[in-house]
C-alpha cells in the first residue's frame, strides 16, 4: 500500500497481482510479495532523508519553497512594515538636514554680501526647519548686533550657545558682536554661561536685605545665575546696604 501514498499507483496495482497471482509461491520459506516488501522497506529506511523528499515528495518541496519565497501575511507582514518604514525616517531626517543646510547656504551667501535682510529671512527658515541649530541663531545675533537690537541679539547668541555653538570662544572676536559686547549687561551675561538674568527674577530693592539674599541663594541653586554672577550681586547687596 506504501506505493499508493508514494503516488506510484502502476507499483501498487503490480504488488495487487503479484499477491493475488502468486500468493501460495514461497522462498525460503515466505511468500515471494512479503519478501519483496521487506527488501524495499530496508531499501526505503537507509535512504538520506533529502533523497527521498527529492524523489518522492517533490510537491511538498516545491510549496516549501514558496512560503520562504512568499511569506504569509500574518508574522511576516509586520516584519515587513517594520523594515519599510526605519528607511522611511532615515529619509525624512536626510531630507530634513538637506533644507536646513540650503536655507544655511543661502543665507551664508547673502550674510558674506552684507544683504542682512536676505540673510535673517534665511537664518530664520532654517531655525524653523530644524530648532536645534547653532549656526543659524549665532548668526542671527550678529546681524541683531549690526543693527543695535540688542534684546534680539542677545536672545539669539544664547538660544546659539544652548544649542551647542561650536567655537563659543569666537563670540569674544567677531567683528559684528562688537555693538553687544560694550553693553553694559554683556560681562554678566557671558559670567552667566551666555544666559540672560531676567530683571524680574532678580530680587527687587524694596525687600529686606535678608530676603533679597535668600533669593539670589534660590536662584543660585535653580542653576538660573551662576556663582561668579550670585557674588558680583551679594556685593552689590552689601554696598547698597552698607554691610
């Protein structure tokens, strides 16, 4: 019957004769058919395991093939959108850094020119497409301190410096920072690590000299001055005071 399953119907139909024809012929003693049969289950049992699937279950390696060929559209599909899409984001991220760097370029171009409004509408483009850029804001408080607009031109070098500028020491050399540089506010700014100290944070006159003190301590601790700044103020402090 195994050559029924093996799809050898000719074999099985000739192993049906043979039993029928010659069921009483014997050979040492067993029947002819059985003594066959044993001599292709020994033949089938130390066949390579591959050999037989090639020989006899080609339909079955064939529809192996095909689901590692095509998988099915349960596991692998998610498999498969997980793979689509991480290109997806590397190519939105590519693209996003190839405009902030033509806005960079063509603002850079207008900058070296002198054509400062042409140059500040792309300064601007660029921090708008991409918010953690140095380059862009630096740039823009030198043409903010060009133009005298100190409050513009201090925002923008610290937005530069918190950022992550590169170089902060050339701040202390550019040609076009000169006009924010001679402001009175600049030294405590720089002591500050480039950070502006808002008036209303710092404590006003009308309180106590001990409640003006433990608010420059409070800002001190909150990071928000630093500790070259919170001395230059004590001392300011104790003069107005007279201590």
């Amino acid at each position: 019957m195994h050559w029924f399953y093996l799809r050898k119907t000719f074999l099985g139909l000739f192993y049906i004769f043979l039993l029928v024809k010659f069921a009483d012929t014997t050979f040492f003693g067993l029947p002819v058919v059985i003594l066959i049969s044993l001599i292709n289950a020994v033949k089938f049992f130390n066949m390579d395991p591959d050999r037989f699937d090639r020989k006899y279950n080609r339909s079955w390696l064939k529809r192996q093939k095909a689901k590692r060929r095509y998988p099915s559209p349960t596991e692998p599909t998610s498999a498969k959108k997980q793979k689509t899409r991480r290109p997806k984001i590397k190519k939105s991220s590519s693209k996003r850094k190839s405009t902030v760097n033509k806005y960079l370029k063509q603002a850079k171009a207008a900058y070296d020119k002198m054509d400062l409004l042409e140059a500040e509408k792309g300064f601007l483009k660029a921090m708008s497409a991409d918010s953690s850029n140095a380059d862009a804001p630096y740039y823009l408080a030198c043409i903010y301190s060009v133009w005298e607009d100190k409050d513009r031109a201090f925002e923008y070098l610290e937005r530069a410096v918190k950022n992550g500028l590169k170089q902060v020491t050339k701040i202390s050399n550019e040609e076009k920072l000169a006009f924010l540089r001679i402001q009175e506010e600049y030294q405590e700014f720089v002591d500050n690590n480039y950070r502006r100290i808002s008036p209303q944070e710092l404590p006003k006159e009308e309180h106590s000299y001990v409640e003006q003190l433990l608010k420059l301590k409070a800002l001190r601790e909150q990071g928000k001055i630093e500790e070259t700044v919170y001395r230059k103020e004590v001392d300011k402090l104790k003069n107005n005071y007279g201590n």
